[in-house]
C-alpha cells in the first residue's frame, strides 16, 4: 500500500523506511517513523519528543492522526496473525520483492 | 457512575494535541461495546479479557510466547473468565505474530468453546490494542472502563463455513472477500466495531480504492509509511 499510494502520486517511496531508516521519500517520513518507533517502545519522553517534532514539521493535527495509525495497525495485525489471515497466491506472488527484502518470509506469521 | 463519555474525555482530554471527533466518538462506542454483553462473552468477562490484553501489553518482564501466564501463576484469582482466555490475551497482545494454526486448534479446546467465542476474543484484543497503541501515542492515559451492562450473551451466530484464507470459519461464500475482512464474520457486532474503528482511525473501508486519499493532514502515502512500521514491528506477514 506504501508502494501504491506513492506511486500515485509519482513520487516513489524508498520502502527501507519500513526499517526505521530514511524518510521513505515521503513528507516527514523521518519524524513519522520516529513517532512509532518511540510509541511502539513505550518510552514517554521519546513520544513526547517525537510528538514535538512532528507536531512542528506537519502541523499539530498530524500527532493525532498519525496515532491513530497505529493504533489502527495494533489492531489489524492482531486480526490478522488471530485468526490466520493469509494472501491469496496470486497476490503473494505479486509480492514477492517486498517479501525478499525484508524478509518476510522468515516470519513465524508468514502462511 | 463512569459513562463511555466520561471516559473518553477523562482520558483524551488530558491529550496535548487535538484527537479527531471521528476517533472520539469510535472509541466512546468501543467503551459502550465492551462492556456489553457480547454473542459468546458477558459483559464482566469482555472487560476482564480487556483489561487482561492492556495488562500483558504494560508487561515489563514479558513471558516469552512459548510460556502461557496461566503456567507462570500469572492469572489472577476471583475471576469470571476461564484461565484459557487470559492465556489467548496474553498471547494475542504480546506475541500475535507467533499464533499458528496448531495453537488456534488447542486453544478451542483449552476454552471448550466452538469457534466464533474464539473469535469474539480476536476481536477484543485487536479493538483493546488500538485503543492502547492510540492512548500510548498520544501519551495519555487509556480510557477506564465502567461497570459491566446486564445481560447474556445472545449465543448468535451466523451460518458460518470453512475458509481456505482464515483458519477460523467465516460467512459464505467463503474467500470472496480478503481474509482480514471476512476474519470476523463470526461476530456481526464486533465486525461492525472494528470496521467503525478503522473507518476513524485509518479510513473507510469504501476508499481503499483510493490511493491519492486524504481526509486531514496526513496523504495516504504518510499513512502507509506508519502502517507499514507498525507491521513490521510487529512481525506481522500479512
């Protein structure tokens, strides 16, 4: 979806962001990626940090937004990896760039 | 007495930056839900398992996966759920990515239960992570729950098939829609939860479609970018 939905604005992401480097190529990708990192961790003065810079990069709203996220993604993964979500074939095989770079395959969830 | 509303806005009001009315008003209708009656689950035991998943979540010495919190002397005593259930919170909340389909079948007959009262737990510990991760990203407080609503569960389910994309049944015909979608036929009203959630804090399900979407600050690309360190975090293939 990251890949997709740079590539409609044709500006391509660099998919390492994932990985918690870079920005991604996608506007203050750097300060949302330090944002999940800091709240996945749990570290309060790391979020409060990362709060401040995002909030001041892309507006405060973006704070709000971008928590949401997350937790929309704590909840999907765990809908996901509960009940044994799998991909179709067809779409795992149009995945299969993405699946060697980062890994995946090596997942304990990968079905 | 503690309303859904007062819980909301004792805990998001205390937010330094501003939380969307859309986000308010789906986690005021996820207090209202869980501590209602569910199909399978009371309303005393949705709240335990609730509070059991954000427990397992603030767990500074976690149990490695392979260890249940029920073998570890970690349930506590005096309540209304099965000890099996705290088992699947824990599991569910720290380590999702481990579940296997082996662990799914045991778990059903660790609980004695048929499969959509194992899924009204997936549907809990997801809704309960949001609101955690959501709560924890914004630094605030997550939202306490009230006393429990009257009542039984209604013991409803759909017509229910196998799936080839789920390991748990789902509504027919099975595999036309993606399996993290149809993962929760099971339970029609956590179904509408989660999808009422998703709509607030991701984006509707009708603009999937749509990659050029943005609804307020962040464009999709920047949403995917969260969404996709989030998963991976998580070791989450799907």
């Amino acid at each position: 979806m990251l890949r997709a939905s740079a590539n409609a604005v044709q500006q391509p992401a660099d998919l390492a962001a994932a990985t918690g480097h870079g920005d991604g190529n996608v506007p203050h990708g750097d300060h949302l990626v330090t944002f999940v990192n800091a709240t996945m961790a749990g570290d309060r003065r790391a979020i409060l940090d990362a709060q401040d810079a995002l909030a001041m990069a892309a507006g405060p709203a973006a704070v709000g937004e971008a928590a949401a996220v997350i937790g929309n993604f704590e909840m999907m993964t765990r809908i996901a990896d509960g009940t044994g979500a799998r991909f179709p074939d067809g779409a795992l095989r149009g995945l299969a760039d993405i699946r060697d770079q980062f890994g995946l395959d090596g997942f304990v969830s990968a079905r | 007495m503690l309303t859904p509303t007062d819980s909301i806005q004792t805990a998001y009001g205390q937010a330094r930056f501003p939380v969307s009315a859309l986000v308010l008003d789906a986690h005021r209708a996820w207090v209202r839900r869980v501590i209602s009656p569910g199909s399978w689950w009371s309303g005393n035991q949705r709240i335990e398992f609730v509070a059991a998943v954000w427990a397992a979540l603030d767990d500074v010495e976690p149990l490695p996966a392979w260890v249940a919190p029920s073998a570890a002397g970690r349930v506590p005593a005096g309540r209304d759920l099965p000890a099996p259930a705290h088992d699947i919170a824990y599991r569910l909340a720290r380590h999702a990515a481990t579940c296997t389909e082996a662990w799914y079948a045991a778990a059903l007959i660790a609980l004695d239960v048929e499969p959509p009262a194992y899924v009204e737990l997936v549907a809990l510990a997801a809704t309960a992570a949001a609101v955690h991760g959501f709560a924890r990203g914004m630094a605030v407080e997550r939202p306490p729950l009230p006393d429990a609503l009257p009542g039984d569960p209604d013991r409803l389910a759909p017509e229910l098939v196998p799936a080839t994309l789920n390991w748990v049944p789902v509504r027919p015909p099975a595999d036309q829609r993606a399996s993290v979608v149809q993962a929760l036929h099971a339970v029609p009203d956590d179904f509408d939860m989660v999808w009422t959630m998703a709509a607030a804090q991701y984006m509707p399900d009708h603009e999937m479609v749509n990659m050029d979407w943005q609804r307020g600050i962040l464009h999709r690309r920047q949403m995917e970018l969260v969404a996709a360190r989030v998963s991976l975090l998580r070791e989450c293939f799907f």
